[in-house]
C-alpha cells in the first residue's frame, strides 16, 4: 500500500520565498508489485508503474509524481532522508531491460545483461528520487519527480525495498514573463485547465494556495471568448465553417483563420514559423483554446527536427512545435533550422491541439460530416459510448537496436 504525505512549509527571507513539498514513499510487497522468479531470471511486476529503460541494465520499476508549484518558483533540489531499507529477495539474477517493440514489428534481438551494471556492487538504480520534468502546462507550473523505492545490488543479487521521506525544496523569486498571460479566457476554459491539472498532480489540495497567472476570466454572457480555433487554408475554409458554425450553435465559440491571410500578417522564417507566431498571439489574447489543424502537411505544413538520438540525424513531423507555442524557440542557434539546441521554454504546453489530416476538399467535407454526426449522435440511441474512451499509446520507431550497438535505440 502507497502511504502519500504532502506537506509545506514556508520560510520568508528578503523577499524570496522558500519552501519545500514533503511526503512519504511506501511500497507494500504483493500490492504494489510482485516478484516471479524464473529459471534464469527474476522480473518484478508492477501495475501502473515505469521501469529503467536502459537496454541491458536490471528491469527496475519505478514511479512518477507531479506537483504543481507557483510559477515564480525554481526548483533548488530533491532531497532524501530517513531512508528505511527492507531485503525482500537474495540470489535474485534480476532481468534485464530490452529494446522497445515498433508497432507492426517483431521482437528485436534478445540483450544480454550489461557486465559493468551486473559486477558492480554499487546500488541500481543508483537515486531514490530525480527530477525528471520542469514545465508549464496551461499556464500551471508542474513538477515531475521520478521515485525509484526498489534497490538492487547486482554483485550481491540482493533486492530491497526502501521507504523514504522526500523533500521537493524550491524558492520563488523567479522573474515571470508575462507575456504568457493571456488578455482574457472563458470560464470554461480556465476551468477545464484547473480540472486538467488536479488530474495529474500529486498536491491537488494546494492547487488554490499557490498564485498561477490571473486572467480576465469572462462568461460567455459576459462577451463572446473563442474557445475553438480551426486553421486551413482558403479552398477549404467554407467547408470547415460549417464545422465551426456548428460548434459555435452548441456553445463552443469558434473562429476560423487561414494559412493564407496567416502569412501575409505574421513574420517568420517559413510557413511553419508564421503559424506558431499567430499562435503564440492567439494564447496572449485568449489562453489556452482547443486548436484543429484543417488539413494535412500539403494545407498545414508540419514542422521537422531530428530525433533525439544523436545518431540519428532523420526529421520526423511534429504537432507539438505548434501545440507549445507561445514562449521559448526551436532553433536558438539562429540557423533557422529548427532542429537542434531547443529553448528552455520551447515545450511549454499552451493549447489542447489535434490535426484532421485530410488533403482536398472531398476528404475535409467528410471529416466534417463524421464529427457534426457524432456530436449529434446522428442514427445512435444508445450514447453510453461518450463516456467510454480507447487511448492508444505506443513505441512508434526503432533505430538498430542489438548486442552490437550496445542497445541503442531511437525516441521521436
């Protein structure tokens, strides 16, 4: 059973505040995980959980916490104490960790276990806590720290399990920008961001102690605030009105804009660039509005950058270049290449954004069609089904993955 304390406190001291977010770690053998030992091999299951990805080290699973923290904080460290150490196995030869699997691929080449990690006496994974993400999403500042409460020695083949006191110390202080604020947002918008956030962080309970940004919240009595934007160009622009008339009939306001009339208000090195600035001005006035890209790559040009594999110098096609806009860059090295060295502030999260990939008009008045259908639910009786959604998740891409190449793999 997962024992979850969170608590602050508050230290003023020339007018910088620092503080910290405490809480207990506490994982319960046969709850939280399990261990079944093979005729060669230990592996240890756990529900919900992440394990090490380093192909050819132990297959240790791990979790992930959020916390939302003022906007104006900076996170100064993640401290350990009062560790408490339980050995739960011995002579456990612990598997090691392989390749993904591509979607429509087999399963790669099996990856022994790396010597150097499996003759070491030194502890894996080595920390009981990382931070592992620092971002703004919405215009909420969210933390994500990566717990590790099981402890493997290789050499020894002894496996523990620790619980532990965190501390999530930070101090605020930090200069905002606030042209990341918007002018004025719906209600219903605001809200869903607040909800969205609660959702995912672990001190949902100091949600409304800390100051995020203030925004001129209006109802829709009040004033007509977009909340739905749809980008195409001029030959499909009629087509997708329709689409945004009716969201606007229903109570979603809507408003349309095309690529055409982008490039000739916006600057940027290309198309791509133009977008994101008319994006970044379209969150300083109204937040965080839910975006529809209308079209594919040959309406909405998508923007390329290079794996993050350093070996790999491909470009693959990325939304998110347009769903982060509004702070940081993709290219500051000034090249214009968009590829390498990302700002820091280039993933900040600032609309809830999907793209209808179709390329004429045929395609579009059909997607169009499909989506008033739905919402209509046009020829259904039965509309339990809105409230049952399938998410699909997956490895999407390998490079060379093997014993030759130490397990190197790609991420996109």
């Amino acid at each position: 059973m997962k024992i979850y304390i969170l608590t602050i406190f508050l230290t003023l001291l020339c007018a910088v505040l620092h503080a910290q977010i405490s809480g207990t770690i506490k994982w319960e053998k046969d709850v939280d995980f399990s261990i079944q030992i093979g005729n060669e091999y230990t592996e240890i299951w756990a529900a919900s959980m992440c394990y090490t990805e380093e192909v050819g080290s132990p297959k240790i699973p791990y979790c992930v916490k959020s916390f939302v923290l003022p906007n104006n904080a900076e996170v100064s460290t993640i401290r350990i104490t009062s560790v408490n150490k339980q050995l739960i196995g011995e002579n456990l030869l612990v598997i090691p960790a392989q390749c993904p699997t591509s979607v429509g691929e087999g399963y790669s080449s099996w990856v022994d276990p790396n010597k150097e990690i499996y003759n070491s006496s030194n502890p894996f994974p080595g920390q009981y806590a990382e931070v592992i993400s620092d971002r703004e999403d919405f215009g909420y500042h969210i933390v994500s720290v990566k717990f590790c409460p099981i402890e493997y020695i290789p050499l020894e083949r002894k496996l523990y399990l620790c619980d532990f006191y965190f501390s999530l110390e930070y101090s605020t202080g930090r200069s905002i920008s606030y042209t990341s604020i918007p002018e004025k947002q719906s209600k219903r918008l605001s809200a869903l961001d607040r909800d969205y956030v609660q959702s995912i962080v672990d001190n949902a309970d100091m949600l409304d102690s800390f100051m995020q940004y203030t925004n001129k919240s209006l109802s829709a009595v009040e004033a007509v605030v977009p909340e739905y934007l749809i980008i195409t160009n001029e030959n499909l622009k009629n087509t997708f009105q329709v689409l945004a008339n009716w969201k606007t009939k229903k109570g979603v306001p809507t408003i349309i804009e095309t690529v055409e009339n982008i490039v000739k208000k916006y600057r940027g090195a290309d198309t791509q660039e133009m977008i994101r600035n008319y994006l970044t001005d379209i969150r300083s006035k109204y937040g965080s509005l839910f975006v529809l890209l209308g079209g594919d790559t040959n309406i909405i040009p998508a923007r390329m950058k290079q794996s993050r594999d350093d070996g790999d110098k491909n470009l693959y096609a990325v939304d998110y270049y347009y769903a982060c806009a509004g702070e940081g860059t993709w290219h500051v090295s000034g090249n214009n290449m968009f590829v390498d060295n990302f700002g820091k502030d280039a993933f900040r999260l600032a609309f809830k954004l999907g793209r209808a990939p179709v390329e004429n008009q045929t395609e579009a008045e059909a997607f169009v069609n499909k989506v008033i259908n739905y919402e209509k639910s046009v020829g259904i009786e039965d509309t339990r089904y809105y409230n049952n959604t399938l998410v699909v998740d997956a490895f999407i891409g390998n490079g060379e993955c093997n014993q030759e190449n130490e397990g190197k793999y790609k991420y996109y």
